[in-house]
C-alpha cells in the first residue's frame, strides 16, 4: 500500500449488517407458499388476494426500517422512463378494458411490485444475490419435492392431482429452483437437486419449462467458461461424453422419450395440431392488438375478449395486445437494458459465478414466454426472478455501496495504525 499524504482519509465499506440476502431467498420462498396457500383457498377469493399481496411486498417493511436503501437508486433515465410509460400505459389501458377492476388491481399491484424490485436491487451485490438465490434453491426445492409427493396421483400429469396447481404453474416454478440451484457452490448438493428438479419438470410433462430449463443451465454454463477451471471444463466435456455415448448406444429408446414428451406425433399438443392450437391463438391475439394498437384492450384482461381459447399463450403477444404498441416498446427496452447490465457485470469475475445465473434465468424466461400466459408477472418466484434479472442498476454495485448503503447516523469511525503511513494519516473504517 503506497503511503497517504498527510490528512488523507481512507474509507473502508463493510456491509455485514445488512440481511438482504437473506431476506431475497426468504421472500422468493414466501411467494411460492403463498401461491399453494393461495391456491387453496380459490384464486378469485379474497383470502388469495390478501395472501399474494403480503407474500409480494413485505420485503418494503423490511426496506423501511433496516439499514439497507429504501429509495431505489442507480438506474438510467431510460430505464426509468420505460418504467414510468409501462404504468402509464397499463393505467391507461384500464380505461377500455372489458375488466377495468382488474386491469386496474394488476396495474397497482405490478408496480408495487417493480418498486421492491428495485429495492432489492439497489441494495444487493453479487455475493448477497449468491446468499438470496442459495437460499431459495434449498428451500424450493424442498417444497417442490414435498408438494411433488402429496399432489402425485397415478396416471395424472404431477402438478395436476390435487387441482391446486396445473402442471404447467407447477413446472414453471421448479425451472426457477432448477437454475437457481446453479448458485450451490456444493457439487453434492447442487447435482442432486438439479437431477430432483429435473425429474419433477419431467413429470409435469410441461415442454416450454424443459426447454427453457435446458436452456438456461446451457447459458449459465457458457458465461461461467471464463473461471471455470480445468477441473470443471474436464467435468464438463466428460459429461457430454458420456452422454452423447449413452444416447447413442440406446438411440431408439431416446428418440421414442424425447417424441413422447415433446408429444410430437400427437394429434392434441403435437405438431399437426398447431401446438395444441397455438398457432391460431397467436393469430387471433395479434388481430386483438391490430383491432386496439395504442391502448390495448386492458392490462390483463386480454382472456376476457379472446374467443378461440382461454388466454394467448404467448406472453409477448398478450402483453402487445392488453397494452398496445408504446407500453410494449418501453417493457423490450427496459428488457434490453437490463440484459446489457447483466452481460457487463458477468464480465467481472468477481460477479461472474452469481451474475451467470440471473443471466441463465433471464433467457430461459425469454423462450418460456412464448408459451406462457404472461410476459410480466408478479405471482410467482420465477417471474420475480426476470424481473430482478432485468432491472438491475446502471453502474456497478460497488459504487452504489459507496454512495448510498448507510446514513450518517450510522457510521463508526475509529484510528487504526497501519504500516506505511506517514506521521499524522488516518485510516478511517466505517462498520
């Protein structure tokens, strides 16, 4: 360390204090509870409304009353201006809704939603997102395995046995707990639970959360080659060795599992049918954005007008036609944005190892929302994973630690002697 002149003052952060990580696993797995508890109790219930709500935005108590930053802060004027047009345009929406009640509940609760969001971004670093994401990796996977026991009924698709969840709900939220497992530095505990979650993913016979599972573990991987060591790329090519030899030597029985699950040949979900009649969905929610392509036909509401099946399973083009042209053009650019962020702090390899797996999760979103009902959405952890993905900070964390992670009131100093400083430097330490 090169010598101080005198009167120079060193700062040094330490953000042991804070819980939020700890807090980010917690709510990611309240979410997941409250939507089975939810569920229970009715979807259109009041019970299940109040449940979502609490389970959505407790963590900006926490924010209001801890040491972290309860103003978000950090983020590009772009980014907040596409935010404020997307609210703007989905409470304008719900003017020309056929369920303005709704499209107005979900406008509220969406944005709320989006501002803890960006509190827990403002507030977090790579290793507490590590911390936040281990967390719910554990803990998810254990309510998957046990909801996965108790929903199971022999010849029904899991997911669908007990009516709380449907398969798809079901898959959509094991994705998530599949990728985040990617966190678990352990190999013995993260391959047991990617096998574990892969096998209930499996069992729900949902293909867009398979693919897009695959997909993000296949992104995650490339973006962590920079420190993957020798050990793991020898770990990695021999995996693919003897898997590649493994299909090979059992081909037919391979091609026949991949056909059966991916339903190809079948007349309802395969590729004659259109995709279990996508394609004629998709048709018709576009012509509803052609029909309504400034205001949309209300946020969330668009299952209310759609007439060829229960919602567009896409949520691209749902969100295109619920909000109309200039909200969907500011939601691809805060996307686009976020994306951006995410790839520059993957280039650090400090962040690499956390910052791999939300850029994992985010592409996997990406390609299940072609066949999802939404685009975005708050009521389950995978969806709040997206958006944390896509939302975060303009610059890196490290700055904003600096500028904004503790009040005056909070700061201790106090006069350390350190070797080669001069008569009369200070090293000041803020705890």
């Amino acid at each position: 360390m090169t010598a101080l002149a005198e009167g120079d003052e060193l700062f040094i952060e330490d953000n042991r204090h804070t819980w939020v990580g700890l807090v980010l696993g917690l709510w990611l797995t309240g979410v997941f509870v409250g939507t089975l508890f939810g569920n229970v109790e009715g979807r259109r219930s009041h019970t299940y409304e109040a449940i979502m709500l609490a389970s959505i935005l407790w963590p900006a108590g926490y924010f209001l009353f801890s040491r972290s930053r309860f103003v978000p802060g950090g983020f590009s004027p772009g980014t907040i201006a596409s935010l404020i047009l997307f609210g703007l345009f989905c409470g304008l929406s719900s003017f020309v809704s056929h369920a303005p009640l709704e499209s107005v509940q979900y406008t509220v609760l969406t944005i709320l939603t989006i501002v803890v969001v960006l509190q827990f971004n403002t507030n977090l670093n790579a290793a507490q997102y590590e911390t936040g994401l281990k967390v719910y990796a554990l803990l998810g996977s254990v309510l998957v395995c046990g909801f996965a026991l108790y929903d199971h009924v022999p010849g029904v698709r899991l997911g669908g046995g007990k009516g709380i969840l449907n398969p798809a709900a079901f898959a959509l939220i094991t994705a998530s707990v599949f990728l985040t497992a990617m966190i678990i530095r352990r190999a013995t505990v993260r391959i047991p639970i990617l096998v574990a979650m892969g096998s209930v993913i499996y069992l729900t016979g949902t293909r867009a959360s398979a693919v897009a599972a695959l997909i993000g573990l296949g992104v995650t991987l490339f973006a962590r080659r920079r420190i993957a060591g020798a050990s793991g790329y020898t770990v990695l090519f021999l995996c693919i060795f003897v898997g590649g030899a493994l299909a090979a030597y059992y081909g037919d029985a391979v091609l026949r599992g991949v056909s059966d699950f991916f339903a190809i040949q079948d007349r309802h979900r395969g590729l004659e049918s259109g995709g279990s009649g996508r394609l004629d969905t998709w048709k018709a929610t576009w012509n509803l954005f052609l029909a309504n392509p400034i205001l949309g036909v209300g946020f969330r509401a668009h299952e209310t007008v759609l007439k060829v099946n229960t919602s567009a399973h896409n949520g691209y083009l749902a969100l295109l036609a619920e909000i109309g042209l200039i909200g969907f053009v500011s939601v691809l650019f805060a996307t686009v944005s976020g994306m951006r962020n995410i790839l520059q702090r993957n280039q650090d390899p400090s962040q690499t190892f956390s910052y791999s797996v939300l850029l994992g999760l985010a592409c996997g979103y990406f390609v299940l929302a072609i066949f999802e009902r939404y685009f975005i959405n708050t009521g389950n952890p995978t969806s709040l994973l997206f958006l944390l993905s896509i939302l975060g900070p303009a610059y890196p964390y490290e700055q904003s630690v600096a500028e904004h992670s503790m009040d005056e009131s909070d700061e201790v100093g106090y006069e350390t002697p350190c070797s080669g400083f001069t008569d009369g430097d200070v090293l000041q330490v803020r705890v």
